[in-house]
C-alpha cells in the first residue's frame, strides 16, 4: 500500500535538491551523542555528507577537508551532544541550518549557511552572529599554534641579533681607538 501525503499542494517532487542532505546531516550530528568515539566510528557519515572538495570557512578563513575532520576529532574527544534545532532549504542548492553543541563545560549554537552540490556540502560559512564559535572553542589550541609561530619568529630575530655581535663587535674594536681632531 503506497500512502502519499500532500498538505496545501506540497509534492515530494518539489522539494530543493539541497534537501537530499537532510538525512545524512542528521545521521552525521546523530553521532555527536555524548559518548566516546573515535573519528573513525563517524568516517562514513562525514564521507556520505561532506563533498570531497569541501571547504568550511571559520573567521574570515577557509579551511580544507582535512582541518574539519579534525574539528570533529576535537568534537570527539570532547564527547560534545550535537542538536539539529532548525533546518531551512532556501533553494536548490542553499541550505541553513542551526546546530546547538554542548558538553558539561561548554556550550555554543552554530548557525550556517551551505552550498549543496550533487547531493552533498559543498561549502559551510557561519553567519556573522555565529562566525567566532568554533575559533573560540578551538581557541586555546589555536593560540598555542600562534605562539609557537611568534616563539620561532622571536628565535629568529635572536639567531640574527647573535650572528650580529661578531661584526658589530669587531666594527666597535676599530672604531674605539683614540679620536684624532
């Protein structure tokens, strides 16, 4: 027996193709349940959503595949809960959705907008209200990655100031000798 439902002229043939992600981004979020995972228990789920070329764009700066997989690493380890709490198709290829994650020290709503391509992501960037998010849940990982990088900028400024002494003593050994007027 087929049973087909049409509210106010609403056909499944006219609903966006973007909306073909919606099963697989809730079995994907589904994942985030609280409970210890490793990446690989959720590999299959970001394959089946996430477009090979994907690209997340976090503060300003895109990020590659690889970088959100480990995002979800992070996510991981941290047993967040991911709730799905609203979900819009605003086209064929556009979809908006907002995710609530949490764990007992954290808590943050996401809000994205996504390009669909081929029957998956293609392209996440946060709104503006939500675009620090994941930069200041990631912070204190970033910010030790920043200062490493200064720390190695400031060695290298040292190295360079060491390599000067010699010259610069020998120039100042010349230069000292009695002032003849």
């Amino acid at each position: 027996m087929n049973i087909r439902t049409a509210v106010h002229g609403f056909d499944d043939n006219d609903t966006p193709l973007a909306s073909q992600v919606e099963g697989p981004l809730c079995t994907y979020l589904e994942q985030f349940d609280g409970t210890a995972k490793n990446l690989g228990d959720i590999r299959a789920k970001i394959d089946d959503l996430f477009s090979e070329d994907f690209i997340y764009c976090v503060d300003g700066r895109s990020i590659d595949r690889q970088t959100f997989i480990n995002m979800n690493r992070y996510l991981l380890e941290n047993r967040m809960i991911a709730t799905l709490e609203d979900i819009f198709f605003s086209d064929d290829t556009h979809i908006e959705y907002t995710v609530h994650w949490g764990n007992d020290n954290l808590s943050m709503v996401t809000h994205v907008i996504g390009v669909v391509d081929d029957g998956k992501i293609l392209k996440l960037e946060p709104c503006p209200e939500t675009s620090g998010v994941f930069a200041n849940m990631l912070g204190p990982t970033w910010r030790k990655s920043i200062a490493v990088n200064i720390d190695k900028r400031i060695l290298n400024m040292k190295t360079w100031a060491l390599m000067q002494r010699v010259p610069r003593a020998a120039w100042l050994q010349r230069s000292s000798g009695p002032i003849e007027i």
